[in-house]
C-alpha cells in the first residue's frame, strides 16, 4: 500500500508578493550597437518586461543622436505590444548620452511616484 501526501503552504507565496516598481530602461541605439549587441539589448529590454507585472510601470528611451521615448510610463498591461515597440528599435546615428539620461529623469517624473536607478558604467544615480 502506497500514500501520496502533498501539502502546500502559503508562506511561500506572501515571499513572493513585492511592492510595485515604476522601472525606466534606457536603450542606446547607436550606430556603434549595430548588430547583435543592439539584438542582445532589445532582448534583454523584453526580458524585464516579461518579468514585470500589471502593477509594475515600465517606461524606455532610446538615444543615439536623437532621444525617443519608446515607451513612456506605462502600466504593464500587453506585454505583446510592449516587446514590439521594444523589437521595433533600428539602429540610429552618433550617441548622446546626457541627452538620454534627462529624458530618463522626466519620464521618471512624468509616472507614479517611485525609485528607479540609471546605471552606467562608472557611474550611478538613483531617483525617487
């Protein structure tokens, strides 16, 4: 005779509840990301998408010699239509970073009220 006991508990599932987060992404699209490092980096914007929830908001500029807001902030509702504006990135021409970075913080400004960070690397500045 054989006995199959399963039990499941709900602790597991109050760790797994976090705040929402309001989270800007910054995509440079510069004729230096042609190719698979702009690939990578559109895939790696979607994954972040895909792990957000409908709580979540969810803004991305993209920069090269021009600043475009792609996705301004935005409650993560179609998760689809979110990943094809972030697929529909081309490559642009020459980078302007600091241009980027104050489009990041209006957006910021512009959603709910909340933390993100912009991190490069040698540099980090956290909002909220």
């Amino acid at each position: 005779m054989y006995l199959l006991i399963e039990a499941k508990g709900n602790e597991r599932e109050k760790a797994l509840i976090r705040s929402p987060i309001n989270l800007s992404l910054v995509l440079d699209r510069s004729g230096s990301m042609s190719g698979e490092p702009l690939m990578y980096s559109k895939k790696a914007c979607q994954f972040v998408a895909d792990q957000m929830n409908v709580f979540d908001l969810l803004s991305l500029v993209a920069f090269d010699d021009q600043i475009q807001t792609i996705i301004p902030p935005s409650k993560i509702t179609h998760k689809d239509l979110i990943k094809h504006r972030i697929e529909s990135i081309e490559t642009g021409g020459m980078t302007n970073l600091s241009g980027a970075t104050r489009s990041e913080e209006q957006a910021g400004r512009n959603g709910q009220s909340g933390h993100f960070a912009i991190r490069w690397p040698r540099e980090r500045r956290d909002y909220g």
